[in-house]
C-alpha cells in the first residue's frame, strides 16, 4: 500500500480530530493500525491527540506534572548536598579479599597494575560507594552528556584526593 496525497491528507484531517490510529485506518480502509501510527510518526504529527477524556482529566495531568518536578528536586538536592558537603574520610586502600558490604568499591588504577586497589571508605546506604564516588557514579539527569565532554573534576575534590 502506498501512501497517496489524498490518503496523507484525509490523515492529518482525522489525527487532527483526535480520532484513534485504528479508527483513522478503519475510514481510509487498506492500511493497518502501525501503517497510520508510522505515517503520523513520519509526518511529525503531534504525539498527543487530544480527545474528550484527555480534556477532563487536565486536572490528573497536572498532578503528574507536578510529581515529576518534585522528584527532580529531591534529586537534584539530594546531590547538591553531597556537593556541599566537603569533608570526605580518608582513603582506605583495600584488595578484592578484603572488601565487605560497608567498603567503597570504587576501583583505582587498572586491575593489571600491582598497585591496584579498591577505595575502601565507608560507603553510603544502598549504595557500593562512598559520598565522593558517588559524585563520579551518578549525575544527576541532563547532566552527563555535559560531564563526559568536559572531564574536569572540581577543584575542592581534586584537592581532597590529593591529599587522602
């Protein structure tokens, strides 16, 4: 099946109507559900078709709305105060034998090195890092693809891993 002009328009009519990607291949007849959802996809019609019930439930969509941005607060303070916080313990060299659940198990250097070695610090709750590694180890959302172009590493932690 091809997609004519006629067909193309009857679909920006019918999406734009809210109709439902079956109903819309029911009218056109000929072409699958996928078929329509594909040609919207690729016409770059809009993703949310309003309909009736989306109109009612504003209220439920705002709820969401403002979840999600609750969320991405806590987060984000959550590692603004790992940031803030500056004091880190002291490094704890351990080997792989001496590791147990309340070890950061940061890796330092390469496993091929004699010198190899395991942070050893106290690490957080549920996590297997300690509070400066978790910094590395998780960014925060948005925040990586920034992170991997740079490579820098800020200068208060530079100066504490100097010194541990």
């Amino acid at each position: 099946m091809s997609w004519t002009d006629e067909k193309v328009a009857k679909l920006k009519e019918l999406w734009g109507k809210g109709n439902t990607a079956s109903q819309i291949a029911e009218i056109i007849g000929g072409i699958s559900r996928n078929a329509v959802i594909g040609k919207a996809h690729r016409l770059n019609l809009s993703a949310k078709i309003k309909t009736r019930t989306a109109t009612s439930n504003q209220n439920f969509d705002n709820s969401i709305l403002d979840k999600n941005s609750n969320s991405k607060r806590t987060r984000r303070s959550k590692f603004k105060s790992l940031i803030i916080e500056k004091n880190f313990e002291p490094e704890n060299p351990k080997q792989l034998e001496e590791l147990d659940e309340n070890s950061c198990k940061w890796p330092i250097g390469h496993p091929d090195e004699k010198d190899f070695y395991f942070c050893g610090r106290s690490s957080m709750k549920d996590f297997s890092y300690c509070k400066l590694h978790i910094l590395y180890a998780f960014q925060p959302k948005g925040k990586k693809e920034d992170v991997s172009d740079k490579e820098e590493v800020p200068e208060f932690i530079e100066k504490k891993i100097k010194s541990a």
